[in-house]
C-alpha cells in the first residue's frame, strides 16, 4: 500500500556533516529523521506497493511520551553529542 509508512529512522551517524544527494547517506546524518512510504517487504516488513519514496528531515523536533529526543536535529539524550 503506497498510502502507509513503510520505513522510519532516526541518523545517528556523525561523520556525515551536510546532506550529499544520495539519499542512503543523508538519512543517516547525525539529528535526522527520515520516512519512507510505500513497500518495505525487501527490510523484512508486510507492507506491497509499486512504490518505496524516501524522505528525510533536517533539523527536526521528536517528542515522544513528553520527553524530547531531538531539539532541532540535536539530541537531548546523554550519550549523543553532535
């Protein structure tokens, strides 16, 4: 189904500095947050569609329970440093 969220990630990878274009990079910049929508069947999940489109948010806020997990794209949990 191409109307369902087949893919969710948070970057944790802080070697990657400025988005490079190709996306299986930039989703992995360190305080990023990317989406999918579409199949997921290839990553081990139940969702088919004709179509998987990436997309990916720089400097985002992530709540989650009332707690902060990102602030602007940095993390507020000790033991993330950007």
């Amino acid at each position: 189904d191409k109307n369902r969220i087949g893919e969710m990630g948070i970057g944790i990878n802080s070697e990657i500095h400025a988005p490079t274009g190709y996306l299986l990079t930039d989703e992995k910049i360190m305080g990023t947050v990317h989406f999918a929508i579409g199949h997921n069947q290839f990553m081990g999940g139940n969702n088919k569609s004709t179509m998987h489109w990436d997309m990916v948010m720089l400097q985002p806020t992530v709540t989650l329970d009332d707690q902060v997990l990102l602030d602007d794209g940095r993390f507020t949990l000790k033991g993330f440093a950007d």
